[in-house]
C-alpha cells in the first residue's frame, strides 16, 4: 500500500513546473452563414490528455475546436473556431515545456464564404478549396527546446505515413493509430496507437483507454526532456 500510494504521488507531480499547450477537436470552416465543413473530430484524447497533464501538475493550455465536453479541471481552455484561429491562438504564445497537438485541423477551407445561404439549383455545384495554415508544420520550423508531439490518424500504411510527418514537421514524437481500427477511431473512448520517436523508436500499444493513452504519452514526453 505504500509503494502504490508512492508511485501514485510521483505521478501527480511528475508535470509540476512544467507548462503543457494541447490542441483538441475539430475546426468549422465556413461555406455559407448555414454550413461549414468539419470532420468527426470529438476532442476525447485532447481533452484526457489535457485532464492528465493538469493532474500531473502541469500549468495547462487547451485551445480547443467546438466539442461538447466540460473544461478539464485546472485546465485554461480557448475556444477557436477555424484552423485560422486555432493557428493564431498557438503561434501567439509558444512558451511551454510540451507542445501536444491532437485537433483535427482542416487542410482547406472554402476560398470564399457565401454572405447568403447557398440555394439549390440544376445540376451539380463546384466547391473550391484553397488551403488553411499547417499549424504543427509551423510550430516545427520555430520551436526550439519545446517537445513538440503530432499525431497521425490514418486509414493505410499507418507507420509509413506517421514517419514521414514526423520528419516533415520536424517533431520529437508523433502519436500513429489506424482510425478503422475497432476501438481506436473518432469518438471512442479507447484508442490503439503506437509511439515514433524522433530516435527512432517504436512502442506499440495494445488498446487502452484514452485516459491511460494520455498519461502515457505524458510519461513519455518527459522522458524526452529528461533526453535533451
């Protein structure tokens, strides 16, 4: 009992003095004042990760897309709507020992946004994209002794895709997991994913609640400021 109540402690201040900025949830990006496009986002391993870092002592920044989940306790959260804010809200303080972007920012958004409801009409309607700021790409090219973890949500060659954002976004770790996977996709409560260091390292977990994802990619990041 008293090594559990040891190990218990250890953890709950293993993020004190630490300052750890998330990102969670989806963007909207307008189409006309009716419609938007998003994605199925729902902030759940944002906001664990975000309750984590809190409990494990962390002064912690959430800057969270539109969900319906409660402000983790001892969480500061900002609220954005489009990837465009969501990118001025993170560059406009980048002062944090861990950087751990998780939202589902959208690669485009609607060139120009319609001041009246777009009506039907015959025939089909061309939509043209142009596209939004690649938040953690910039975060990669300024940070400097920050941790800064990614994560890949893909449907095929999970690994292969998760290393090549890894080296194009110049992060320390990013966070791979098959979204067709039973378990590990958009608004489960569990995910399945596998750690890529920067090092090269590969940790493959089995499925775990999101919340005990979240302790451990926080366990892990400051395994790599310890590295630094």
């Amino acid at each position: 009992k008293l090594l559990a109540k040891g190990s218990a402690s250890e953890e709950a201040a293993i993020l004190k003095g630490k300052r750890v900025l998330i990102t969670a949830g989806p963007t909207r990006e307008p189409l006309d004042p009716v419609r938007y496009l998003t994605n199925h986002s729902t902030g759940k391993m944002g906001y664990a990760i975000a309750a984590a870092a809190a409990a494990m002592g962390a002064e912690t920044k959430l800057i969270s897309g539109p969900v319906e989940l409660g402000v983790p306790a001892g969480v500061t959260r900002i609220d954005i709507g489009t990837a465009q804010e969501m990118f001025e809200a993170v560059m406009a303080d980048l002062n944090f020992d861990i950087i751990i972007m998780t939202a589902a920012v959208a690669d485009y958004r609607p060139k120009s946004v319609q001041s009246q409801k777009i009506k039907k009409v015959p025939g089909d309607l061309a939509l043209e994209l142009t596209r939004n700021p690649d938040i953690l790409y910039e975060v990669g090219q300024v940070k400097d002794k920050q941790i800064l973890i990614g994560f890949a949500a893909e449907t095929e060659r999970v690994l292969e895709h998760a290393e090549e954002k890894l080296r194009k976004k110049n992060l320390d770790m990013i966070v791979a997991n098959d979204v067709t996977v039973k378990g590990a996709g958009f608004g489960s409560d569990t995910n399945v994913v596998t750690f890529i260091t920067a090092e090269g390292e590969h940790i493959a977990f089995d499925q775990m609640e999101k919340a005990e994802v979240a302790k451990a990619i926080l366990k892990k990041a400051v395994s790599l400021i310890n590295k630094a």
